[in-house]
RNA sequence: GGGCGCGUAGCUCAGUGGUAGAGCGCUUGCUUCACACGCAAGAGGUCACAGGUUCGAUACCUGUCGUGCCCA
C-alpha cells in the first residue's frame, strides 16, 4: 500500500474517537481491586463553546487520566455542563428579543421552556468540541447541573444548611447589577482603577455660622446622605461632633458623627454618609443606628426619595446635581483622582451597591474545616503557593449572597404564607402553612449558579443516595482548573464537600495559568484576539493543538498561544508518522515481531534511553509535569530514535542482513513503546500508528503503560558517547570546507588508548557511512600513528579525526585553526583545574562532582596533548 | 496599602546548587532510497542589577529596578 510521506490528522481523527467511544474504552473498569482515579470536569457554560484556556485544561485532564488508564487503575472522568444562570437567561433573552418576544410578556415557566428548549438544541455544542479534543470522557455519566438529581442535590443542602442555621434572609447592603438586575456575590464584582473626579461639597452648619466640607466621588448619593462621620481624634472636626449640617439641596438636616472607619487623611477627614448606597457607610448606619434612605432604584433611576431628580438615570442624575450644586455655590473644589470602580462581571455596568432582601450562607463555619484541610496538607495545591490564595480568602471570608433575581436555575426552596409570612424551608412545596395553614406561595428567586457546582464532585455521583459511583469515585484524585477560579468554586467545593460528606472532595487542585494571545494579552471578545480552538484542530489537528499547549505549559504560569508552536507540534506528528511509514515499509508481509535479542551497542543503547525516558516521565506525569514529559518523549523519538537509532539500523541491516528480523523487531519494539509513551498527549496519530504496526491488543489506549525493560550491565552508553563525538565531529570537518555530501574522503582516525579504538570500531560500519567515509584508517596513538601533512584535525572524545585533503589544506590557515582549538581547550582547563586545586572542592563537594572534574581534567589534558603534537607537526 | 508571579539566545519559553537548553528565526551545505513539515553543520546568552549564604549561585536568602496579576 502506497502511503502518503504526509500526516493527515485530519483524515483520522474523528475515526479513532468514534472506535473507543463504540468499544467502551472511556468507561471504568469498576475493578474493585484495582486504584481508584477520579477525575470530575469542570463544567463548561451550557452556552459557551470552547476556548483555549477549555483546551489546556482538558488537554491536562485527558493525559491524567490517559496516563491512569494504562496504569491499569479504575478510572473515570466525568463530564458535564454547567447551566450558568445570568449568562444563559440573557443569551436566551436576547435571542427572544429579536424575535421580538419580551420575557416578561410570556411569564417565567414560558420563558423557562424556551431556555430549555435553547439548551437542548445547542447546549451540546461545547460537549462536540470537547470530544474533537480527543478528551476520553465517560460520556454515560454525563451530568447538567440542572439535572434532576442534581437539583435534587441542590436542595438537600440548602434545606439542611438552613436547618443548620447557616443560611439566613436579611436585608442587607448587596451588589446590584442595575442591567442584569439582580444581587450579585462580592467576588462577581470586578474593580478596576478608572479616572475620576473628587467633588468638596460645603455642607453648611445647622443653628450656627460655618459649614464642613465633605469629598465625594459620587454626588448624586449625597440626596441620601443621613449623617458626615469624621475621625473621633481629628483635631479639625472634633469640636463640632454632635453638632448638624444640612444637607444642600434636600435641605435635610443630619448629624455629625464621629467613627474610626473615616481616613483622617483622605479629602477633608470628613465623610458624606449613605448607608442606602455604599458598603462602608452601611456599616456605619448600623453601628450608629442611621436611617438607610434609597434615593437610587433596582433600575439604576433616581427613586421618589430623590424630589426633583426622580426618573433620572443615576449618570444624568449627577451631571444635573453637580450643576445644581455649582449653582448653589457649595463646590469647594473638584480635584481629578483614579479610583476603583465595582463593575458586573457578566455585563461590565457600574455596580450599584443597594440595600435588598436576600439569602446567604453563613460561611465562617463552613470555612473553618475547608482551612484546616488544607492546612494539613489533606489538600494539596499544585502549583503550592496558590495555597496561601486560598487560605487567605478563607480568613477573612465574608457571608455568602445566594439570591438571584433572576428566573433560570434553581429555585429557592423558600415558602412564605400569604397570610402569616410565616417562611417554610422544605424539601418539597408544602400545600399550606404549617402554623396558620394559610396557602403559600414559593420565592421568587434562584440560587447563584456557583451554589450547585459547589456540589460538583459528588452531586454528579448520586449524592444524597449512596450510590456505587459515590462510594468507589469519590472522593476524586484531582481537581484540575484555572487559578483564578480559586474562590469561586475550589474553595466553596471543599465546605461543601466536607461538610456534607465528611470527606475531602478531591486530594490534589492543579491549576493551570491563561492562555493569552501572542503578545501576551488576554483574550477577549472586545479585543477579538480569541482565538477558536476549532479552527486550530481544523487546520493542524487536535494532537498538535494538545501538544503545543503542554509543552509550554508549567502548572500555574500563564502562557502564550501562538501558531508556530501548533505548528511545530504537528512537525512534530508527521515526523513519527513517518519514522513508523519508514518501518512498516521494511517489514516483509506478515511479518511478526520476534522476542529481541539486544546483541549490539545500538541496541542497547536505545532501549537504555528508552528507560530512562520510560521512568523520568512516569515521574513527571504522577508530579504533574506535564510539559517536561512531553519534551522527555518529543526529543527520544526525533533525536534518540529518528536520528540516530533508524539511521544505525539502516547501516546495521545492510551489513548484516541475516539478523535483520531481529532488527526489524527491535525497530518495532521500541516504537510501539515510544508511542505508549505519547498516546496520553497524541492520542490520535499514536492510534493510527499503532494500529498500523504489529501489535497485540484493540486499542493503544488500553494498553499497559511502559515499564523500564530489564538490562545486562553494559558499556552502551559510553560507547555511543565516544562513536556519536567522533562522527559529529568528523563531519563537522568535512561541513567546515563544504565537500558536498556525496564525496566520499578517506579519513583517518586516531584513538588516545586502545579501549577508545575499540569502542569505535564496534561501529565502525556505521561511523563510515554517517561520515561519508571512502575507507577509514583506524590507529592507537601511542603505535606511531601516521601525522598526515595537509589535513584537518578535529579533536573529540578520546582521540583525534584527520581529514587529509591534499591541495585544499592550507598549512597556515590550518594552523591557526589548531591554535584556536587549543586557546579554547586551555580556557576549559584552567576552569576545571583551577576547582580542583581548591581543597575545600574536594573535601566539601559530592564524591560524584569531583570525580566528574577529575574524568574532565583528563580529557582535556589528553586533548591538549594532541592539539600541541598536531600544532608542532604543521610547523 | 497587602499578597503572589515573572525578568534566561533575535522572538516565545523550559530548566537545574556543579558556569546553560528547546521551538521558531538566522547562516552554510544538501531533493542521501521515512520525512524539504526533512537532513547535516554552525552563529548567538557576564541567566535584570547589587549584596549575602556556599568549596561552588542563573538557581537559595535579602534588597533595588522593570513588568504582570490578585486582594483591600
């Protein structure tokens, strides 16, 4: 069969995802006896598709478990979607609208079908994409956290944690999102520092001559100002705490308090106090039991509270104060400041920090053990310093807001009386008022989104059943996310998951950094610098895409997306593609591998590098070094195996044809070994390359993982040392006054020591021909080796290459090469000598290390020696 | 203001207590019977700076500068 010299990712891709999915190889073993891995995915957006942050964390995920399966350990991933509530109502919102559909108009359980509806015909999309990645999911076990289950689960822990006392309604100072309009958790606030302007309003004494001067970034909150605090010490204003101002323009008369919070420093040491409009002036209302007055509606409009200004949006509202108050004359000064500004994280509008009605969870209590797991090292971060992210967070954790006013997700399983307002917590919707039997009527509200994926790990297992997947699978092995998600869901995962299962939900958190762009930018939609993974696997296929992105890729650094690497990756593919076509195209019909016999230096110097390749990344793979085995495998096959093995096998088979089947085997054992090693980071083509070998088994990726074969002590290595710096440096000759390629030259080679001749001249065929040698005459030095005239002379390890080219050496210009040579040679030297001369060195440092120095001083000793001998005979 | 990263070849990045590596780019030569998405040979770096620990520091510690992120 005629094969192509190149890869088509493309062409087999798709193939090979269909045949493991059909035979059911994503599936645990359910093998008792066997180790447990676990893996649960992050949840994706139901709406979202793909990006390449998604990519790399799949990527890193698939290879764990990849790596797991061919352990032979009982492993699952599970996969799963997430119904990300604000985002999703307002996909589906606006889709209505440009139908012209308002959600209002057609009431919450129509609007609810139509999210519905939307999620079963694209929410799949992001699921498609994950399975072009390659991911080995189990898809039988696929979860949406709006499942039934898992809703079930969702309302198991709120009721319990209400019963617990760990979840209240209060009325409390929250982020509001005037756009998304509803409540938001501090951490979906984004602050970003914008350029502002710090306004000094004169707020004229009540009864008395004078007035204080208050600054303020937000004016238009002045129409609810219900005191001006100052510093309790501040020499300015002490006189004058428990004295009144009036407020300008509402001409409401308020207090002058005093209170540790106010920053003598900043602006005047006087403070205009909103308790209705910002989280710091609430708390001071309450400490001094100030009236909360809203002058700013859920709609981001001037509320009824606010007189003349009613109706206005807060931005008109302030330009037309600001105008009023100049007016007035009560603007001291207006000074330009950068200042931090709370944004929504879904929509990017001005927070509105407003005083409402809502759930929360009381998390000190909840925090304290999810402390103290990782504390203990029951939870380990990879990278470890995100520890302290963590940990900080949990120590100065703040209560929870749960509330959403917002229709999709999960309901709150709250019930007031129509009649009493009595509030019933239940599992299920009770026909009536327990106390007064009145009819009741549910909370409006949904739970924050990060509520239910709090539950992941085990709420996809079954949990509150005790199910087999719950008591085998969980808890998981690792968690693996992007760092900034950290508080968001790492940490709420682990009080839920300790609180409610008495385990911790996973052993390890392994985070991965951003993905940015070439130049190092995130991306983003307004930028339009995103870059679709889709079109990279369309173009180079997804074991290019997987592999660039691990191998630049260190757990917790971010790292920058660029098509060069994916290219070089998919270089990368086509070249093992082609070392297999290269011996599949040698392999007699039929052919079956023999067990090998491993009788030659290359032999056993391959299988040597091949262990060694073989544990370093078992290592790496079990500490999460992903990137470091992917180059461990990328560099044995291209460099060990492709240039250097396949071209000694080509030389060796020629000479010695009757052993070529014990060649043919050899080449054929340590691919196959090779490609197991990479199947976890190229699934794909490691796939089809297997299959198109000789092979035992279905399927490469239920194979058993490498282990180190055993050898007979040997010299290999050192043998393969001298051969590889003699023929590197013999070309290097030859590359110096450019004889083309196909000029074969004679060569003449001098080893120090009759060990060193002997070691080459077990290769001597192949250095031969990878020197493109006419003949080669070999000698010992201290035997009256020949001392050729006009030749070049390189030296390497253990003797010297001369290449005699009568008529081209110029004796001069040969000379100074030498002499060029042996400065260098000299500079080492000195280096090496210089540390062994120092007696502490000898005595302090590892036996290992001075004998190293002591093998170099040698060498480089006997290198001078020649380099001097050669020099003298040019004269 | 507090915390955490990063600063290594032209570019993008690995890495290690024993004075440095990769990919891309660059130079030279090659259609050598797996691969020109290739082969071979090369050029290119006082590992940001200053102290300290050490026999030995690019790596560990302290500080400085530059840069990025998170939290308040």
């Amino acid at each position: 069969m005629e094969l192509s010299s190149q890869y088509s990712a493309r062409d087999v891709e798709h193939k090979w995802y269909t045949f493991w999915r059909e035979r059911g190889y994503f599936k645990p073993s359910m093998d008792p006896s066997a180790p447990t891995f676990s893996i649960v995915m992050p949840p994706p957006n139901v709406t979202g598709v793909l990006h390449v942050g998604h990519a790399l964390n799949n990527t890193w995920q698939d290879i764990l478990i990849r790596f797991h399966r061919m352990l032979g350990d009982n492993t699952l991933w599970l996969p799963g979607t997430d119904h990300a509530g604000i985002h999703t109502q307002m996909k589906v919102d606006e889709l209505l609208r440009s139908q012209g559909i308002d959600r209002r108009e057609i009431g919450r359980e129509a609007f609810i079908d139509e999210v519905w509806r939307w999620k079963e015909k694209y929410g799949g999309e992001i699921l498609r994409q994950v399975e072009k990645l390659g991911a080995s999911v189990d898809w039988s076990r696929l979860r949406f956290t709006m499942d039934q289950g898992l809703s079930k689960a969702v309302t198991e822990v709120f009721v319990r944690l209400y019963e617990e006392g760990l979840i209240y309604r209060g009325y409390y100072i929250t982020n509001w999102c005037v756009s998304c309009r509803t409540a938001l958790s501090d951490i979906e606030v984004e602050h970003e520092d914008e350029p502002g302007t710090l306004t000094y309003l004169r707020y004229p004494l009540d009864q008395e001559e004078g007035f204080v001067v208050v600054a303020t970034t937000r004016p238009e909150t002045m129409l609810g100002d219900t005191a001006v605090a100052v510093h309790p010490d501040d020499p300015r204003w002490k006189h004058l705490i428990g004295h009144h101002v009036r407020v300008p323009l509402i001409d409401r008369v308020i207090p002058i308090i005093a209170d540790a919070y106010v920053d003598p420093e900043y602006g005047t040491g006087a403070v205009k106090v909103t308790p209705a409009h910002d989280p710091n002036d609430f708390q001071m209302g309450q400490r001094h039991h100030l009236p909360q007055i809203q002058v700013i509606g859920e709609d981001g409009r001037m509320t009824e509270e606010a007189g003349a200004y009613q109706g206005l949006d807060r931005q008109q509202a302030r330009a037309q104060i600001l105008q009023d108050l100049e007016a007035l004359g009560v603007i001291e000064k207006a000074e330009a400041l950068v200042h931090s500004v709370g944004h929504c994280e879904k929509c990017g509008t001005v927070i509105e920090p407003l005083v409402s009605l809502q759930w929360f969870v009381r998390t000190a209590p909840l925090a304290e053990p999810a402390l103290a797991a990782v504390r203990s090292g029951d939870i380990q971060f990879v990278p470890q310093r995100f520890e302290k992210i963590y940990t900080n967070w949990m120590e100065n954790i703040r209560d929870w807001c749960i509330s959403r006013q917002i229709w999709w997700g999960h309901r709150i399983p709250a019930y007031y009386c129509d009649h009493c307002h009595e509030v019933t917590v239940a599992r299920t919707a009770p026909d009536s008022c327990p106390v007064c039997h009145g009819p009741v009527h549910q909370d409006e509200d949904v739970l924050d989104t990060w509520f239910s994926s709090a539950l992941w790990p085990f709420s996809t297992m079954g949990w509150p059943e005790e199910t087999t997947d719950l008591a085998m699978f969980y808890p998981t092995s690792v968690l693996s996310t992007a760092y900034d998600i950290i508080f968001f869901w790492v940490a709420r995962m682990v009080m839920q998951g300790l609180h409610f299962t008495g385990e911790r939900p996973f052993a390890t958190v392994l985070l991965h950094g951003l993905v940015r762009d070439s130049q190092g930018r995130k991306m983003s939609k307004s930028l339009g610098n995103g870059v679709d993974p889709m079109d990279v696997i369309e173009k180079y296929g997804a074991d290019a895409l997987r592999l660039a992105l691990v191998l630049s890729s260190a757990p917790g650094n971010d790292q920058r997306y660029s098509d060069e690497r994916v290219e070089a990756a998919s270089r990368f593919a086509n070249k093992v593609y082609n070392a297999i076509r290269y011996v599949r195209m040698n392999l007699p019909e039929g052919f079956t591998p023999q067990a090998v016999t491993m009788d030659n230096v290359e032999d056993l110097w391959i299988v040597q590098k091949l262990n060694q390749t073989t544990q370093h990344m078992t290592e790496w793979l079990k500490d999460f070094e992903f990137g470091q085995a992917a180059r461990a495998i990328y560099d044995f096959l291209w460099d060990d195996y492709c240039d250097w093995y396949i071209e000694l096998t080509k030389i060796h088979m020629r000479e010695n044809p009757e052993t070529s089947s014990n060649t043919l085997s050899m080449l054929v054992f340590v691919a196959e070994q090779a490609l197991k090693l990479l199947h976890p980071f190229m699934p794909f083509v490691t796939e089809e390359l297997w299959q198109s070998l000789p092979h035992q088994g279905d399927s490469i990726m239920v194979a058993p993982w490498p282990s180190p074969q055993n050898l007979p002590a040997n010299r290999a290595q050192d043998v393969m040392d001298r051969v590889q710096s003699l023929i590197r440096t013999a070309r290097n000759l030859r590359a110096e006054v450019n004889l083309p390629p196909g000029q074969r030259v004679h060569f003449q080679m001098v080893a120090d020591d009759a060990e060193t001749l002997a070691d080459w001249q077990m290769e001597a065929a192949a250095i031969r021909e990878m020197v493109r040698a006419q003949d080669i005459s070999w000698h010992v030095k201290a035997e009256g080796a020949p001392k050729p005239h006009h030749a070049l002379t390189g030296v390497c390890q253990g003797g010297s290459v001369y290449l005699p080219l009568e008529g081209i050496v110029d004796l001069a210009v040969e000379q100074a090469r030498v002499q060029k040579t042996m400065e260098q040679t000299q500079r080492e030297l000195e280096r090496v000598e210089k540390q062994l001369a120092d007696q502490k060195f000898r005595e302090r440092a590892p036996e290992p290390v001075v004998a190293k120095a002591q093998e170099q001083r040698l060498e480089l000793v006997a290198r001078m020696e020649r380099l001097k001998e050669r020099w003298e005979d040019l004269q």
